[in-house]
C-alpha cells in the first residue's frame, strides 16, 4: 500500500495540524516520484484509453481530469483542513459553480431564499429560477434578516462578506436555524477566501466560491468551485457539471494550483493593507459610507470577528457625486479602473455603472492590491485631492 493509500486507509490527514503556509504550498501535490515534477503539468485530454469496461478514474475529458483532481484536492485542503468525507468540484467560472448549486437542488415547487444585496448575477439567477416554478425569496445579509423569510425554504443562500456592501451575517445562527427547517445552506465564500473564513466549519453545507478573485489572484484565470461535505448532495452537482459542460480548461486548472501556493503571502499583505487604506479613509471629509469589517466600529465588525480569521481586500466607500467618482479613478496611478477583485494589482471602480447593484452613484469598491501600503495610500489619498472640484 502507498503511504498516500495507508493516510486515507488510517483516516490521517497529510497536512493535519499545518499552519496556512505551510498548508498551501503542499495543497493537492501527489506523492513524489522521482524525476517528476512536484506540480505535473496540465493534461490535455478529450479522451483516455479505454479499453473494455468504462471504469476507472478517468474516462472521459468532460467528466474528469487529472490536473482538476489535484486542484480539487487542493482547494479541499484549504476548505476543511482534517475533515473527512469532503468533495471539491471545479468549474469553469464562479456563476457556473454558483448556478451547479442552485440548479441541482432546487426543484419546481421549492423556495430559496438568496441575499438581497449580493453580487449583482444573482437577480439573474433568481429569474431564471422563477421560469422553473421555484419560489425565490431575498432579505439583506446584515441583521440576519434572512431568518425573516427561511420557513418553507429548500435551500438557503449567504454571502458573506456581500459584495459590493461588505454586509456579514451569522453564519453559525443562519446555518443552525436552516437545518432545523430542514433547509440546506450555501455560503458563497469568494471575499473571504478558505483562509478568511470556513463556511463548512460553521455548518454550511456548500462553500462556493469565484476563484477567479483572491483565490487565483493574478487577474487571468476565470474559475469556480464548490466544497461540500454530503456525498449525495455533491453527486448531483456533479452530475449537474457533466449535463452543463461547465467545465475548466487544464490549464486554467494548473495555473490556479500553482497560484495556490502563494495565497497566504498574497492575503496576509493584501489585507493587511485593506485595514491600513480603511483607517486612512476614515478621517475624509468627502468619503461617506466607509465599510470594511476589519474596522472595529464597522457594523459588521463583531460578527466578522467571531467566524472570520481575516476580513478581505476590499474596502467599499462613497464619494459625494457621480462626477467626483470618475475624476478619481481617472486621478490614480497605481490603482486599475476595471471589475472583479481579489488581484496583485489594485483595482477600483464606480460600481453603480453596470446598474445591478443597489448602490449610490459615487460607492467605490476598492480592490487592494500586493503594492506597497505607503505608496497605494499615498496614491489614494493624492487622486481624493485632486478630485476635488
């Protein structure tokens, strides 16, 4: 037996007991062989040899991998250290993972009850729900208001931190009060990251999450997955996954792996700077609407204390106008104007221009970058003075 075959067989973890670290830079890597590669190289492959009956791990290129199983096991490592019975399927973009969970447990005649004030596709997602016959019900995520309407519901959908508002909920409340309704819980975890917050831990059922963002962190993969710890619910997203061919690329796969291993030195400085560019915006006059749970007179602050171990990259405020928005974006020299987040380089923008989100017209999501704290608070505060009218 191999020593990877007598870990599982006995029940061990290989990276039971790791720091973050040390944690992420082994995540998913198979045992040595020598003359190998510790990372192998992406797999291209339509099809495998496949003589006579069609078993074994790898049989066809839409339904298996190798170079997804490594990156499965990896982000599983990270999800829920030293729990076993967990699954982590990848997928070709964080709304294809969202939509694997939601289309694979909902049925005609199901309620769902989604975040008000969640990333913008959700809207989407919940028409499209509707067209099927399934009831879909929304409540803000600060408050735990989504208590409010959960009776009845099938399944429960939190994001938390909320993008863009930086909103938290009680997961561990949320949760508890869901499986007592007989209610499956899903927490979309792509601003916390698997090193900011466990969702499984808190007694979610799902943890899905964009890895696009933080995850991958350099701003050229598209990815998604979904982390679950019930084998029958996880077979149907599965299955949902082989029906809807949303599926990544090998190399997408192979460069979210190798990024992986940079992940806690990317977080550790991004959201260190996160908390640093906050407490400078505080003082402005002309920034209203300051959010970042890291603050500790941010509203969310005490909840996102008690269930995250770090609070993220983004930081959300509002400038006075529209006009005055523009001229500040324009104004930064270190900072990109352009979606998403979570990358080395800072990124920013006006996020009421794509009209999805319930947002002033002037609200910045700012996405903080692996830039040195001086100079991307410098930049900030010189594009603020020179957006002045």
């Amino acid at each position: 037996m191999s020593e990877s075959a007598a870990r599982e067989s006995s029940g061990t973890h290989p990276n039971s007991g790791l720091g973050d670290s040390t944690r992420a830079v082994r995540a998913g890597l198979p045992e040595p062989v020598k003359h190998e590669p510790a990372l192998p190289g992406p797999v291209f492959a339509a099809h495998y040899h496949l003589p006579g009956a069609p078993t074994g791990p790898y049989t066809y290129g839409r339904d298996e991998n190798p170079t997804w199983t490594l990156l499965e096991r990896a982000i599983g490592e990270l999800e829920a250290p030293d729990q076993d019975g967990v699954a982590t399927l990848v997928f070709a973009s964080g709304m294809a993972a969202v939509s694997s969970v939601l289309f694979s447990q909902l049925r005609t005649g199901d309620t769902v009850v989604m975040p008000g004030d969640g990333y913008q596709a959700l809207p989407l997602v919940g028409a499209q729900l509707e067209a099927y016959g399934i009831e879909v019900r929304t409540a803000p995520t600060g408050g735990d208001t989504q208590l409010d309407v959960l009776d009845g519901a099938r399944l429960l959908w939190i994001e938390t931190p909320s993008n863009p508002g930086l909103d938290v909920c009680d997961v561990r409340r949320l949760a508890a009060a869901a499986h007592t309704r007989g209610c499956l819980v899903a927490v979309d975890n792509t601003l916390a990251t698997p090193l900011g917050q466990r969702p499984l831990e808190l007694g979610a059922d799902f943890s899905v999450a964009s890895g696009t963002k933080q995850l991958t962190g350099h701003g050229d993969v598209l990815l998604g997955y979904v982390t679950g710890a019930d084998a029958s619910a996880m077979d149907a997203v599965r299955r949902w996954r082989k029906i809807a061919g949303a599926i990544p690329g090998p190399m997408e796969a192979w460069l979210a792996h190798r990024s992986i291993a940079t992940l806690p030195l990317r977080v550790e400085r991004q959201d260190t700077t996160a908390l640093t560019l906050a407490e400078a915006l505080r003082g402005r006059p002309e920034v209203t609407g300051l959010r970042y749970p890291g603050l500790p007179d941010d509203p969310s602050h005490k909840i996102a204390s008690q269930q995250m171990r770090r609070y993220g990259c983004v930081v959300s405020f509002v400038l006075p106008t529209r006009a005055r928005a523009d001229r500040f974006l324009g104004a930064l020299r270190l900072v990109d104007d352009a979606t998403s987040f979570g990358g080395v380089r800072s990124t920013a923008e006006r996020r009421g221009r794509w009209g999805g989100d319930a947002v002033p017209e002037g609200f910045i999501r700012f996405s903080v970058g692996a830039e040195d704290p001086e100079d991307l608070v410098a930049d900030v505060l010189r594009a603020l003075e020179e957006s002045t009218d």
